[in-house]
C-alpha cells in the first residue's frame, strides 16, 4: 500500500476526498465511543457503594508518603467519586421525600398512564 497522501511544496497534505472522508468520519466515532464509554463509568461508579470506597481511600492513606504517584491520584480520584456519590444519594432522598409529599388524588380521579398521576380536571 504506500503513502496516502500527496506532499505539495508548501508541505501540506492533500488526501484522497474518499480518504478524508473516512479519516473524518473515524475521528467522529471515536470522539462518540470516549463519550459512551465515560458516561458508562459515570453510571457504574455512582452505583458502587460507598463504604468500599471509603475502605479504599483508607488503605491508600494508609500508605502515606511512601505511597506511588499514580496510587496518589487514583485516591483523589476516589475521593472526589465518593463526593459525588454522596451529592447523588442526597438528590435521591430529596426526591423520595418529594415525591412522598405530593398529596393523593381523590378517590375516583382518572390516572394519568405509567405515571398514576391524576389528571387535572
């Protein structure tokens, strides 16, 4: 196969409108996949559970000074998901409460689909 583009004499490339086209299109999915891929974590990382993560932080404290650099960073980047864990369980209480709050429809009231909530009038 052999190279791709065309060198002109000010040193641009000049690619293949088929070729740019697909280059392009790759640098888009790409790009789509990494923003799958961290809203999947995000999701995952909310659903663990906090006293683990809280264990962890320990021991990687634990270690101190001593403790390697990546280890340093991957206990703040614990810390700030244990933060944000906490911040997501307070939303969730609030809105149960909410939710608890809201007064019931009188008997007899017509209920809207999935949601049951009464329609209003």
């Amino acid at each position: 196969m052999g190279r791709r583009g065309v060198i002109t004499k000010g040193g641009k490339s000049i690619l293949n409108p088929t070729d740019a086209y697909r280059k392009e299109q790759r640098r888009r999915e790409l790009k789509k996949n990494a923003k799958e891929r961290k809203r999947t974590r995000e999701i995952t990382a909310l659903k663990s559970d906090p006293e683990k993560l809280q264990e962890e932080i320990r021991k990687l404290k634990a270690m101190g000074p001593k403790a390697k650099e990546g280890l340093k960073m991957k206990r703040k980047q614990l810390e700030e998901l244990q933060v944000k864990i906490l911040k997501q369980q307070k939303i969730d209480e609030q809105q149960a409460k909410a939710a608890d709050m809201q007064p019931a429809p009188p008997p007899g009231a017509p209920l809207d689909g999935p949601t049951g909530a009464a329609v209003p009038p």
